[in-house]
C-alpha cells in the first residue's frame, strides 16, 4: 500500500541520488577495508534509514511495508552492506514497537529511528541455526534481575552494536519454541562480550560477530514483551524480513543488469560490440525476466502483508526465488564481463560474493522450501478434508 505516491516518489528520488553520488563511488573503498567511513554512517542514518517502518511519533518514516520494500529496491542498486548497517535497528525497533513497555519504547525507539545507536538482533547460537528452538543461552530470574549465560554466532553489528535484543530460555524445563524470551542487553553492560568483526566472503563493511554472555545482569524490566513469548517476538516479523532479504535481491539484480548491459554495449569482439552476439543478448534476456517477476512477486507479498492477510508461502517464495535468481544474474554479468568480471574492483564480482548469503540467512532455501511444502501439503488437506 502507497498512502501518498507524490511523497513516496521524492523519498525514492532523493535515495536514488544518494546511491548514486555518494554510495556507489564508495563500494570499492568499502569491500576492500570491510569498513563504512563514519561519516557516511552518519548520513545513513540522517537519510531516516534505521527507522523506516517505524512509528513517526518516535521519529521513524512509519512506512507501510511496499513503502519500505521500494526503499530497500532502491537501496540495493548498491553494496547491501549500506542498508544493513542499521537494518537491524528496524528490526529491534520492530520488537520494541509491539511488545515493549511504554519506558522501553520512549527510551529506545527514538535512539534506534533516529541511527544514534545500532541495534542487533540475537537469536543465532553455535547450536541452533536452522534449528532456532535449540538454542540454550539462558537467563535466569534473581530478584529485580535476570542473569544471562550463552553464546550467540554471525550476529549482524555484534562488533558495535549499543543495543542487543536477545532471546534466552527463560524456563530450562521447556524445550523448543516454549519456554524462551527476549531481552534488551544495553552494549556497555559488564558480562557482555564481543568476538572480533568475522571474516566473510562477502558483505564487508557489515559486520558480524559473537556476543558472549557470562553472568551478565540486567534489571527485569528490560524484558521485552512477556516471560515464553520470545519466539512470537522473532516469528511476527518474520515475513517481512523474508521480503526484504528478497527486494535486496531484486536491486542488486536490476543494478548488476545495467553493469551487464553497459559492458555488453562498449566491449567490442570480432569486430563488433558483444551486445550484437544472440547468445550475450539471450543471458541478458533471462536476467530480465527473472528479475522483473521478482519484482512483482515482492510488491505483491508486500501489498498483502500491508493488507493483514496471511503471506507466509508468498513471503517465504519471494525469498527463495529472488535469492536464488540474484545468484543467476550474478553468475551471468560475471559471464558477460569476461575476465573483467573475474577482477576484484568490478562490480559485478563484488556482488558474485555478496549476495551468496542471501540464500543462507533469514531461514536459510531449503527451510524455505520446506515451509512452502508444509503450507501446501496442510492447505490441500484442509481442501480435501483429509489427514
Ligand atoms: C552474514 C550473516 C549475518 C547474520 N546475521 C544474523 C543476525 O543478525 N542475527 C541472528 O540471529 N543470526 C544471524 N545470522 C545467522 C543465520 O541466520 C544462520 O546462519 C542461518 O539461520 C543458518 O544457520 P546455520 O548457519 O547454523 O546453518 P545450519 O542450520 O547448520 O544449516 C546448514 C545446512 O543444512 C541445511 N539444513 C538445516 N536443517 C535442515 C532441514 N531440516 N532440512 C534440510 N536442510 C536443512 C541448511 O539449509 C544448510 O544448507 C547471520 C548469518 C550470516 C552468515
């Protein structure tokens, strides 16, 4: 849903100039130290970008979700590592909005909108990947607090992050989903350790990491929501994560297109552009395609989520078919690019790598798949009235 699409389309204009004067002369610098200049941080976040779909009455855009997803769209015609700087504070702003407390919200949201602090999101353990219900960090009750012990693995901003929203088991007799909650862990609180920034593939300049709880202390009221309902916290905003995970797809995809077509256009081979030869034009046909039903597939699981209507399937097949198309025309405008497109400080081998985690995180394709299959398998048998 678009409320106002003269307001939408200044906020995409003065994005889309952003991207393409001040980000993308950056990527290069960015891959390579694995670091965002400060003052680019700073401008992230003056651009509203940690608070997109938050609440305006605490400083946030209060986008709906199609608002927000032709935001991401327009952000990813650069290196993902940009919006993910202070994706998660939407993400722990999200939680806050919902479940927190009134103080929670009054103290926390305006700080997170407004790209002041960075913010993760702490749900992954060495344990428990997929498998999210095995996680074991615990937090026990004592007093006025709770003590925290666990470790949480590849946590978005975990080497900087001011505010950690992190779920624990509350209660050690339950197993799985029950019996878990979530916490807000301010940076600076002593029995909080980090790892070091972690090594990757790609997506430099965003960084993950450990965090470390040993005895770690904080006062009861920094639960967030109700003692077994961390999980709801995390499955809530689920959907929209999934259609983000793919509208970063389908930026990436239409800017590394371009990089394809200009290439295809000035690279000349037996005389003539390679633009002429059918057999480029057929890849930069099938990048097109595909790209193009991505798009729609985002903007319409998007106008549902902003419906209320129920979008699971739809959420979880836009992640799995535009990860997996970003992986294809990434594949390709390397293909296109020849040896060029081998070399570090091309474009397209820079996204090559960066978008190989778009299938791994955010539920990984093949538990896409198999949600998909569940729901199917569920919504025949409701029809049939079998099972
Ligand atoms: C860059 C990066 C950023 C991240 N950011 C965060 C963050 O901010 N917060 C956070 O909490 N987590 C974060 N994660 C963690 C991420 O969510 C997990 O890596 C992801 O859920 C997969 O878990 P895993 O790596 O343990 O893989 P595993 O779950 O061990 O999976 C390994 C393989 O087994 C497959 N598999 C697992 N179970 C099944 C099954 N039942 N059937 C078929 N195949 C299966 C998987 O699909 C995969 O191919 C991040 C990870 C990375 C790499």
């Amino acid at each position: 849903m678009v409320r106002n699409e003269a307001a939408l389309a200044e906020i995409l204009d003065s994005i889309q100039r952003f991207v393409r004067e001040r980000l993308v002369p950056a990527e290069i610098a960015v891959d390579r130290e694995a670091r965002i200049p400060g003052d680019i941080v700073a401008e992230l976040g003056a651009m509203g970008l940690a608070g997109l779909a938050l609440p305006e009455a605490f400083g946030g855009s209060g986008l709906t979700v199609e608002e927000k997803i032709r935001v991401v769209i327009a952000m990813a015609w650069t290196s993902p590592a940009f919006y993910r700087r202070f994706s998660s504070n939407d993400g722990a702003g999200f939680a806050l909005q919902h479940y927190g407390s009134e103080e929670q919200k009054a103290r926390w949201l305006p700080e997170l909108a407004a790209g002041r602090i960075t913010g993760a999101f702490a749900l992954t353990e060495p344990g428990a990947g997929s498998d999210a219900g095995a996680i074991r960090t615990s937090a026990r009750r004592e007093g006025d607090d709770y003590v925290l012990n666990g470790e949480k693995r590849f946590i978005t901003n975990a080497p900087h992050a001011d505010l950690v929203l992190v779920t624990a088991r509350t209660d050690p007799a339950e197993a799985g989903a029950r019996g878990v909650s979530t916490f807000l862990v301010e940076g600076d609180r002593p029995g909080l350790g980090r790892g070091p920034a972690d090594e990757k593939m790609g997506l430099n300049g965003n960084d993950t990491g450990d965090l470390l709880f040993e005895d770690c202390r904080i006062p009861a009221a920094n639960l967030v929501g109700r003692e077994g309902e961390g999980f709801a916290i995390v499955m809530r905003r689920l959907d929209i994560v999934r259609v983000e995970a793919a509208a970063t797809a389908v930026g990436n995809a239409e800017r590394l297109i371009r990089e394809s077509l200009d290439f295809a256009q000035a690279r000349e081979q037996f005389g003539r552009p390679i633009a002429d030869y059918q057999l480029i034009q057929a890849m930069l046909a099938d990048s097109r395609a595909e790209a193009y039903a991505a798009r729609c597939m985002v903007l319409d699981t998007a106008r549902r989520l902003d419906d209320g209507a129920a979008a699971g399937t739809e959420a979880a097949c836009c992640k799995l078919f535009a990860t997996e198309m970003v992986a294809r025309v990434a594949d390709r405008a390397v293909q296109i690019q020849g040896g060029t497109g081998f070399m570090r400080g091309s474009a397209v081998e820079r996204f090559y790598r960066d978008v190989r985690i778009y299938r791994i995180y955010d539920g990984t394709n093949q538990i896409q798949q198999l949600l998909i299959a569940r729901n199917m398998l569920r919504e025949a048998r409701d029809e049939t009235g079998r099972g």
